[in-house]
C-alpha cells in the first residue's frame, strides 16, 4: 500500500509535458482541476475524458504507474460513493429499511467517482512530470506579485517543496519501520478494526520520531548555508517560456472555455 502512494514522487522521461515550463504546468492543472466540477452530461464527460487521455500519453508515464496512486484513496472513493448514492433524493430505485437508491443518487455517485478518479490521475501528471524544485521555483514565479501585498510567496513556496519531498521520504522510513517490526512479531493485520489501530502505535512513534530528526537536520542543514529567506537570492536556472509553452496556454485556455461552453449549451 505504501508503495502505491505516487504523490511527490517524479518519473524520469523525456516528454512534451516534461519540457514545458512549470508556471504552465500549474496552470494546466489549475484549469484542468476547475473543469472537473463545471461539466456535467456525457458530452462534458467525453471532453474530460480526452484531455486526460491525451496528457497522459504526452506525458510518457506508464498509465498503470498512475492508476496504483487510486489505491492510496480508495477508503475515501468508497464512502464519497456511499453518501452520494443514499443522501440524494429523487426517484427510487431501490429501498430496504432506511436506506434507499435514487436516480438521482447514482447519477452524483458515479460522477463524483469519475471526478475524484481523474482529480488524482491529473494531480499525478503534475507532480510525476515536475521535480519539486521546478515547483517550487514556478509557484514562486507565478505568485510573485503577491509579495506587494506582503504575502510570503517565497517561503510558502518553500514549506510546499520540502512538504513534497518528505512525502517519498516518509513513505520509505515507514515501510523499513513495519518490515522491523514485522520481523519482531509484529501484526498489522488480523483482528478488528479497534485491535489493528493498537497494533499502528509501535509504527507511529518512531516514525514521528524520524520525522523530527530529519526536520531538525534540515533546519540546521539550512541555518549552516546561511539560509536567510528568498530576498536578493537568484536562480541557477531561471524559468523562461517557449513556444510550447503558449501553445499549452492557448490549449489550456481553449479546453476550459469549450467545456464551459458544453454545459451552457446542453
């Protein structure tokens, strides 16, 4: 299960998606992550459906080294469903007891299924195809005029990069402490659910501990390079668009607009 989590973790290749810059790539998601919950009906479904087929070849990442991050949200997938499908009203299809299934119901659930699937699939497609210093220098850039308003960009820009690359990070020192501990005698999986939350403890107390090690040894990492903030710093590689780039704007901003226009006119 923990190495199914693909968050924060970045797939080598060389791709259109790979190149572009990253301002344009958070943007693209932005647009991409809106359009999720404007369309409605099959047409806009079909429209959604293509632009995430069409990212995810563009982007050469293997689609089933994707899909195994949807495993991570499968408990959330699953009761997002159950809400939808028993709490809409409408006409029923079905009743026993208190519990009934609408039309209604299973049109939302299936739709809020799809959404939060391809919500993941595309999330993965921008942080798969964007080192978290490219993030971070891209998120810097495209806020930059928030720092008139005396908003922190550089450090938000920071914690968020540094939050990303201790996902992958925390995710290996767990799976080392349960592969310990299992070899201990340690059981994850049997029992009842209140039994397996007792059997977590020995997992997660040296794992907080870790945690704040590596967080201290950053912090002094950073103190020792006299690491004072964003002011007066440059960049080794400075973002600079190219024509692929306005190209993915234009599709961008052509895609989000047609589907806007999909559920004005059906």
């Amino acid at each position: 299960m923990l190495r199914d989590i693909t968050i924060g973790q970045y797939y080598p290749a060389d791709s259109v998606i790979h190149r572009l810059d990253p301002r344009t790539k958070l943007m693209a998601a932005m647009l991409y992550i809106l359009s999720l919950f404007v369309f409605q009906g099959w047409a806009g479904f079909a429209a959604v459906t293509l632009a995430l087929v069409l990212m995810i070849a563009l982007s050469k990442v293997p689609f089933g080294y994707m899909v195994r991050g949807l495993k991570a949200i499968a408990v959330i997938l699953i009761i997002t469903i159950l809400f939808n499908l028993f709490l809409t009203p409408g006409e029923t299809i079905v009743e026993f007891w208190k519990l009934r299934i609408t039309w209604e119901g299973l049109k939302n659930a299936g739709f809020m299924a799809v959404r939060l699937t391809y919500l993941i699939l595309g999330s993965s497609i921008l942080t798969l195809t964007t080192t978290p210093n490219q993030l971070t220098d891209g998120m810097e850039k495209a806020l930059k005029p928030f720092n008139k308003l005396h908003v922190p960009v550089h450090e938000i820009s920071m914690m968020m990069s540094i939050a990303l690359r201790f996902i992958p990070i925390l995710i290996e020192e767990t799976d080392k402490i349960m592969k310990a501990q299992l070899a201990r005698g340690a059981d994850f999986e049997s029992g009842n659910l209140i039994k397996k939350a007792k059997s977590m403890v020995p997992l997660l107390v040296p794992l907080f501990i870790s945690a704040f090690r590596r967080a201290n040894d950053l912090a002094m990492a950073m103190e020792a390079r006299c690491y004072h903030g964003g002011d007066g710093r440059t960049k080794m590689k400075p973002l600079r668009y190219k024509k692929a780039d306005i190209a993915a704007y234009l599709l961008s901003a052509g895609y989000f607009a047609g589907v806007i226009a999909l559920k004005v006119l059906l």
